[in-house]
C-alpha cells in the first residue's frame, strides 16, 4: 500500500475476489465467501481500513448476471449438498435461473458458456440477495469496500442497476457505481433499448473502452 500511495494510486479495483471454481472467478460460487486462496473476510477488512487510511478506495467487481454452475445457488455437480437449483426443484434458488424444456444443456446461460449459467435478474428473491438490506452489495461495502463495478452492464436490466445504485448510496452516498459498457455508454442500445446509464439513477461512471481503443489504435 505505500508503494502504490507513492505512485499517486487513489482506487484499487479488483476482478471478483469470491469464492469460485476457477482462477478468474466469474463463475461465482459464493457471493458471501471470499476465496481461501486470497484470504478470509478479517484480512479484507484489514485492507481496506488500512488503504482507507492512505487515501486508497477498494472497488469490487460484482458479478450478478449469472454464477457458477459449480455454486452453492446452482450447485450442478452436487459439490454443495445438492440443493441447488439444478438438482433440487424445490431448491430456493430454482426461480433465480431460467431452465429449459428441451435442448442442452437445458438452462439458459453466458453467451453458451455451461459452467455461467444466467440469473433472472427480475425474480424478487435475487434482487433481495443482491440489494437487500442484509444483501451482498451492502454487506461488503460495510466490511469496507467502496463501491462495484458491474460486470456486462448491457446485460442486467436498468432496474436492477437502479436497484443496485440504491443500495450502495444507501450504505455509504459517496459509494461508487462504475458499469463495463464496451462501446460508447452514452448512447448505447442493447436489446432494442437505448440504456440510460448516465441519466442520473443507474452508474456514476463507465469503463472508458472507446478511449481504450484509440490510444491503442
């Protein structure tokens, strides 16, 4: 942290830090757990009170338009008991995803990767998880985190990033809600919609991929 302080360094944003299959984490397997293989919930608070104390804010990456098949919500191979959503039809979990009647893999999920399956971001019980009071946007910002940035941003609808928006200013109203919206946010239409990211109600700021493009170009 000092050495980052001496560079002028003033966010640390982190790719998902929860608990998951795989290395990158965008299979998420519980939104409530951090990963042993980075720490434990005292160690982060312990770095973000002490980057708090250098001026340093610590940005999340919330992943909520789908998890991990290998999740405690999905739990397809039977890793967590087997009450998942994907095993159990009675599971609690089961109206948070979108199963099929026919084809494989028989539920809906990421651009056809299998291990992502999608959330139905509109089912109450998922907003509640994620924006509740007790919900996993406001409890890690809590725990010291000072805001999210949205993963696929186009693909949540806008009401459920208003709800988001309302969480995190709820818990902390100087938090930060950043979207990753590859072309221009601005003007960006997705499913058939012009999104109104920057009106006011939904993210304070866009990841900039256009400027990105240009200085590469």
């Amino acid at each position: 942290l000092p050495y980052l302080r001496s560079l002028g360094v003033t966010a640390i944003y982190f790719n998902p830090i929860f608990r998951a299959a795989s290395n990158h984490r965008y299979d998420t397997a519980d939104y409530c757990a951090i990963d042993p293989m980075l720490g434990d919930e005292a160690s982060f608070q312990t770095l973000c009170q002490e980057a708090r104390d250098m001026g340093i804010s610590v940005i999340l990456d919330g992943v909520f338009s789908h998890t991990g098949a290998d999740s405690v919500y999905f739990d397809k191979f039977g890793n967590y008991g087997g009450h998942g959503a994907y095993l159990d039809e009675t599971s609690p979990y089961r109206k948070w995803y979108r199963f099929k009647s026919d084809g494989e893999p028989g539920y809906e999920c990421w651009w056809g990767v299998t291990d992502l399956p999608n959330v139905e971001e509109t089912e109450p019980s998922y907003r509640e998880f994620i924006c509740g009071k007790n919900g996993v946007v406001r409890r890690w910002m809590a725990a010291g985190a000072a805001g999210w940035r949205l993963d696929v941003a186009d693909e949540l609808p806008d009401s459920f990033i208003e709800e988001v928006r309302r969480a995190v200013k709820a818990e902390n109203p100087n938090g930060v809600l950043i979207g990753e919206v590859w072309e221009d946010a601005s003007r960006k239409v997705s499913y058939g919609e012009h999104r109104r990211y920057l009106m006011g109600d939904e993210l304070d700021a866009a990841m900039n991929y256009p400027f990105r493009e240009m200085m590469l170009d």
